[in-house]
C-alpha cells in the first residue's frame, strides 16, 4: 500500500519507523500546538457545563421538548 508515498516494510520495522515518528511529532511544534489545542477543547467542555452553560442550556431544552 503506497498511501504515504512509502514502500510496506516488515511489520516489526514499519511499527517501530512510525512510533518513533509520532514520538518526535509529539515532542516538536506540532505537539506543542496539538496539546494548546486539547486544552482549548477542554476549557470549552467545561465552560458549556457551568450553570448557564451552552450544553446545559441545549439538555434542559431537549427535557422540556421531551415531557
């Protein structure tokens, strides 16, 4: 399979060339930007289920439709 541009190797090598890549992903500005972003997500996720919060005002509007 060819999807990446690269030639299939044996599982055990092709397994191991593509750990290491994501470790140094993670490690780089890219993983730095993807861990900003999770937090971001995060912070939002909470922020909705605060009182007033969006995904709380969205649940207590599908119960009302719903009785």
């Amino acid at each position: 399979m060819l999807r990446n541009g690269r030639v299939p190797k044996g599982m055990r090598e092709a397994v191991g060339e593509e750990f290491r890549q994501i470790i140094d992903v993670c490690r780089g500005e890219q993983g730095e930007e993807l861990r900003r972003n999770a937090k971001e997500v995060q912070q939002k996720f909470e922020k909705a289920w605060e009182d007033g919060g969006e995904a709380q005002r969205e649940l207590n509007a599908l119960l009302k439709r719903c009785v």
